[in-house]
C-alpha cells in the first residue's frame, strides 16, 4: 500500500494494512543491519531533530542510529523536563525547531499529547517518541514485529501484559498495534494501576483484566511485562514492591504456565527481582535483547516511510 | 418571556458566575471587557468571583470592584461576590457581615472548595446571618489529585490523569449535610455529574435549602472534546468536523463529563432541580493555554458563546425553552434573594447564524473549543434599565417601531 500518513503520533486510528506495511519495512531494514557496511542513502540530506525533553538514552540512541543507518543528518535538541518549571516553554521549543527547519523531529516528552502540540505548529513530520502515559508508538509496532517474529501470524494469540499499565504509554501502544494484528490482550495488575474504566465495564476493543497473574497466563501465547516505578508505592498506589513482586512478578513458574516456549518481553529497564525474575529476564524464552535489535529497524522503516511522505504542507498554508 | 417569529424577548439574563480577572490579571480579562462581553452575550448583569489578585476579601475591595465597574454604557452590570475565607486560603473567615454591608451579593472561594468542614460550617451559619447564599465549588481535591480531565474511558485512553466524578459528589454529599444542619442557604456551582444532580434532587425533596447551577458548556460538550470530537452531546456525529486531540482549550474544572452526565443535567433542568445556567467564565491570556495539556490554566471563555449553545439543547429537544430562559432570568434570581431588574431585557434572534472568531469576542479571553465554529443564536439587543441598546439596528428599529 502506499504511505500517506505524515506524523507518528500514535497507531490507535491505524489500519492493519498500515501496521503490516511498516512490519514489511522492517524487514528490509533488519536486512541492511546485517550488512558489514550497516548503511543505506534513501535519507541522505535530510535533517532530523531528536527533541528529548524527558531522559532516555536508549529510544534516543535507537533513533540516532536509525537515522545515521539511513545517512541522514542528525541533531540533537535538550530541553528541560518540564517548560514551566525551567522557564523555556514547549511553544519557544517549537518555534526554535521551525525555524532550524528540519525535515523530521522526533520527540521524547512528559506531557501526554505533546507530539500533537508540536505537530500542529511545525512543516516537519513528527514522531512521538513517548509522550507520558499516552503512547510510544514505536515501541509498540517494534513488539508487535518481535512477536511476530517468534510467534508466526498473530491472528488469534493471546498476549499478557502485566504491571503498571495505568500509566504506561508502552501498554497503550501495544493495545493499538497489536489488536489490529488479530491478538487479544489479558492485562493483569494491580487494580490500582489499570484505567478505571477498562477494569469497570469499558475495555478497549479485545482487551480483558485478569487480575491474578496466574490465570492470566495460563495458556497465553506471549507476556510483556511492564516497569513498575518505585515512586507509586510512596503516592499510595502500591503496599509494598515485596508484596507487588510476589503477586506480580514474572517468575520461572508462571512463565512456565504459557504455552511451551512462549516469549518473554520487557520494554526496559526492568527492575529484575521486582517485575521480572532475572532468571526469566535472561533466560531462554527472553526475547528482551531481540526487541532492543528490532528497535533500530522500525525505527529506520518509519524515518524511510515519512521522508517518501511528500513535501509538508507549510504551517501558514494550513486551513 | 415572549416569542416574535425568530425573535425571543426575555428578562435580562443574570450570570452568577464569571471571572472578570481585575485585579490582578488584567492580561485575561478586565472589568470593562467582561462587562462588555457578558452584555453582549445577553447578560444584563453578571456577579464577578473574587479569585483575583488581591482576593476581593475586604468592604474597601468590594467597594472597588463597584468603582472600577464600567457603567452601563459600556458593558453589563457587575455585583461582586466576596471571598469566604481571607485571601481565598481556606483558613479564616472573611468578615462576612461587613462584606455583605459594603455589597457583596454572595460568597464564594470558587477555584479552592473550603477544604475545612468546621470552617465551611462557620461560613454557613455566618453567611446565613448576613442574608447572603453561600456559593460552593464542590470538589474533594485529594480526590481529583492532579487530575485534568473526566477521569472515564477518555482519559483511559488519552492516557491523561482523571478527576472522578465521586470527587464532585462526595464535596456535594458534604455541602447539603451542611446545609441541613445550619438551615443556610447554599449554592453549589457548575454541577456537572449525573451523581451530584441526583444528590441534589434528594435533598431538594428532603426541604434542604440547597440550589445548584450548571454551565453552558457542561450542557453541550463531552469528554469526547479532549480527544478531538467536537460533536455536541445532542449531535450523533462529528459531521465531518474534527479538532485536534489535546486541545487546552477544552481544559476546564469541573472536566466536561459523559454523555450520560449531560442527559442528566438537561434532565435536572426539566425537573427543576437545577435552578440556574452560570457560565462559569473563565478567560486565560493565550500564554496560560498554548502550552502542553497537563501545564494549561482550567478554564473556558464562556459568557459570548451561552445562548447559542443552551438554544442548541432546547433545539434537540432536552427542555423547553420557557425552562431555559427562566434558568438565565428569574433562577438566579432567586438563588440570590433578589427580585429581577425592572427593565432590563433582551431580544435573541434564534435563527442568526454566526462564526466564533477572536474579533467576535469582546472578551480578551479567546480559549474556547468553539472557535472557528459556526453557531445559531445570538443576542441581538441587551436593554439594561431601559438605557441602552446593543445589537443589529435592523431588529432596533422593529422594536422602537412597536
């Protein structure tokens, strides 16, 4: 199919044509990888920005070797966390990026609907990179292709995603990728760290909350379990992480209670001995190594897919 | 209230509830511009909060306030409400009497709820002494935590932090207990749950002297604007058009609520149990709102934009409009303890047609999801005590030729 979209800002209004298109791409790009010479020219005199207001040197570095394995020219932007504490506001940020006139930016930022802030207001593409606890919408499509990639067609399959999803952009970016692709999902968590109303009534479309984790495994095809932050245990959402990691935790024995070699997922950092064993985060079912590797690929399929895009239509000419 | 083909003639409308911003905020809204704005959105008289900068706290503030008011040449008449507390800080009690004295016509911390039960209890008792209603912004704030928006399905989405409607309706459960117990009057502003509308409608059964009012926006919007809709509640669709998820402009405190909300506020309007429609208007300079969702001041400019969207309900059938009208006119009358202004009046021309642009604003304050928006209804002419007329001269003339 041919790509039109001109922003990544978040898959929930994407087509499976669109997803497998970009999981397509990814393969070609995990192909030039592996190349001794791991570069291609499709981006050769293009600019893009990494904008990452919140820290993460890993999605940054993912990007900025994406982008390099594509020749493309890449800057770096640094920004305080938060614009009203640090006195520069996002609105001067963007107006900085527009006038530096880069062709894709690429952001990292705390506040949740940021990438549509700055989307809005600049000719170049934009990729969220992770806007609070809205979506990351690249980590979503690289576990999609990753379990994919261990599971065949995922028409059917059944992925637990266990932790705190209530404030999890990776939770939501997998819901919205991988539902499309035929999964169906099984959150498992403490009540306190799910959306109200996916626990009360008003789940997304093929999502379930099982709260014990025992069930929620059971038979599953795949797990992906989330980061737990430790400051949710001061704010009163959590008793105690013994007591979250017992109930919680990924351990041998329930990862044993998937269907026979069914993967093992963690978008990192983990906390191992809190979310996730380290025997279960090293162990042979770990694919967490694989979804860094694929990180880079989708990264780069998306960079090629929004510079073939066309030409932005510049923010005055806009209706 | 009479009906002439198109045109409406009704009482002037009373708003209980605009933020006027002066003093202290004269970059969002001053007394002459709000004046100007409420009239021409057909409110003759319009009560300012007292959350500025300083709090109107103090007799000399109140007096003030009515110095600085534009005359009605200019704009609508303003009547300030005091705070409760001493610079708003929930703390100690104003010097509720004096206040009254100097001519404040309410009392209200609108923006902070007098956390403190025992204080609020005081207000009450107070405030009942004076002859003045109590108006209570309901809302439990550890509750609502740092929410900003309706905490539901939306937010769940959107991944934004949620307020939760029992935030409002455990605060509203609290006001009518205390409203039973000293027999003062109590107004709670902007009710936006189906929850606090039930509460209300029990406690009015039960003889409590409690009355509510509802926002213009809480009748037509949904949750759903945040995440870009801008169908209003009585529309099916979007028809076509769409804003842009995480709009600040649909930022505002109590959040717009669900559908179900909404039916439920129109229902109260039916039945009586909500007395009056307040604007809740509350202006932001463009740097307070062009800035990241969760950053964005709370708040929807709201006093030009009223009639439009109340005729839009009354249009789709929700109430009648000899409902509405009264719950612009003689409901917040009475919620105040006055009799309405002999005089005032205005004439609405229910089929106008009219773009929402910052230059049809008179107020400084531009944030409304409404903008660029074409709406039905507006305020042709705004009579205050029989001196001056505002609006189209061709329905001018009508009216003198009568």
């Amino acid at each position: 199919m041919k790509w039109t979209r001109r922003h990544v800002l978040d898959t929930d209004d994407w087509s499976r044509d669109e997803i497998e298109t970009v999981l397509d791409q990814t393969r070609a790009m995990i192909e030039i990888l592996q190349r001794p010479i791991r570069r291609a020219p499709p981006l050769r005199g293009r600019t893009v920005i990494l904008f990452f207001a919140e820290a993460s040197t890993r999605t940054r570095v993912s990007f900025e070797l994406a982008a390099k394995a594509l020749s493309a020219d890449v800057t770096n932007i640094t920004a305080s966390g938060s614009s009203v504490e640090k006195g520069e506001s996002l609105y001067d940020t963007v107006r900085t990026l527009q006038a530096l006139g880069g062709d894709i930016v690429v952001m990292r930022h705390a506040s949740s609907g940021a990438p549509y802030f700055v989307a809005e207001r600049t000719d170049a593409a934009v990729i969220n990179a992770g806007d609070g606890w809205h979506a990351h919408p690249t980590q979503g499509i690289l576990d999609a292709y990753t379990l994919r990639d261990a599971l065949g067609d995922l028409d059917g399959k059944r992925i637990v995603i266990v932790g705190d999803v209530l404030h999890s952009r990776v939770a939501r970016s997998d819901i919205n990728t991988l539902v499309p692709l035929g999964v169906r999902i099984t959150l498992s968590g403490p009540p306190t760290l799910m959306p109200m109303a996916w626990r009360c009534g008003q789940p997304p479309r093929e999502v379930t909350y099982e709260p014990d984790l025992d069930r929620a495994v059971d038979g599953a095809d795949g797990v992906i379990a989330l980061r737990l932050q430790r400051e949710r245990q001061e704010s009163g959402l959590l008793p105690s992480l013994r007591e979250y990691s017992r109930v919680w935790g990924l351990t041998a024995e329930r990862v044993a209670r998937m269907r026979p070699g069914a993967p093992v997922m963690h978008p990192g950092p983990m906390n191992e001995g809190i979310e996730i064993d380290s025997a279960v985060a090293h162990g042979a079912h770990s694919l967490i190594e694989t979804q860094v590797t694929n990180g880079v690929a989708v990264r780069m399929a998306l960079l090629y897919l929004l510079a073939g895009s066309g030409p932005a239509i510049p923010v005055e000419e806009r209706a | 209230m009479k009906l002439e083909g198109r045109y409406i003639e009704a009482p002037g409308f009373i708003d209980l509830h605009a933020h006027l911003r002066e003093p202290g905020f004269e970059e969002s809204e001053t007394l002459a511009t709000g004046a100007h704005a409420a009239l021409h959105g057909g409110f003759t008289t319009v009560c300012a909060m007292p959350n500025t900068d300083p709090a109107i706290d103090t007799a000399a503030l109140v007096k003030e306030v009515y110095a600085r008011a534009p005359g009605w040449a200019e704009g609508a008449r303003v009547w300030p409400i005091a705070s409760i507390t001493r610079g708003r800080k929930g703390k100690e009690l104003a010097d509720l009497v004096e206040l009254a004295q100097a001519g404040a016509v309410a009392f209200s911390d609108d923006g902070s709820p007098v956390d403190d039960a025992r204080l609020f209890r005081s207000a009450l008792e107070y405030a009942r002494s004076a002859g003045r209603v109590v108006i209570e912004h309901p809302q439990d704030l550890a509750l609502s935590a740092k929410g900003v928006m309706h905490e539901g399905s939306v937010s769940a989405r959107l991944g934004l932090p949620g307020m939760p409607a029992a935030a409002e309706e455990t605060a509203v459960a609290r006001d009518i207990a205390l409203a039973r117990m000293t027999g003062a009057r109590v107004h709670l502003t902007h009710l936006s749950t189906s929850g606090s509308i039930d509460l209300v409608r029990r406690a009015k059964a039960d003889g409590v002297s409690v009355t509510c009012d509802v926002t213009p926006h809480h009748l037509a919007m949904t949750d759903e604007w945040v995440a870009g809709s801008r169908a209003f509640a009585w529309e099916v669709q979007d028809e076509g058009l769409r804003g842009v998820p995480y709009d600040s402009s649909t930022k505002v405190n109590p959040p717009l609520r669900t559908r179900a909300d909404v039916r439920a506020l129109w229902a109260g309007l039916a039945d009586g149990t909500v007395d009056a429609i307040a604007t809740d208007h509350a202006p932001h300079a463009s740097t307070k709102k062009d800035v990241e969702f969760d950053q964005a001041a709370f708040g929807i400019s709201g006093l030009e934009t009223a009639v439009p969207l109340i005729l839009g309900g009354v249009r789709a059938g929700w109430a009648s409009l000899p409902t509405a009208i009264a719950a612009l006119t003689t409901g917040p009358a009475r919620v105040l303890g006055v009799d309405p202004l002999e005089g005032d009046h205005v004439v609405i021309d229910q089929e106008a047609e009219w773009v929402v642009t910052p230059e049809s604003f008179f107020s400084l304050g531009k944030n409304t999801p409404l903008m660029g928006r074409s709406l039905i209804g507006k305020v042709d002419i705004a009579v205050i005590g029989s001196t001056k007329r505002r609006g189209g001269q061709r329905v001018a003339k009508a009216i003198a030729g009568r």
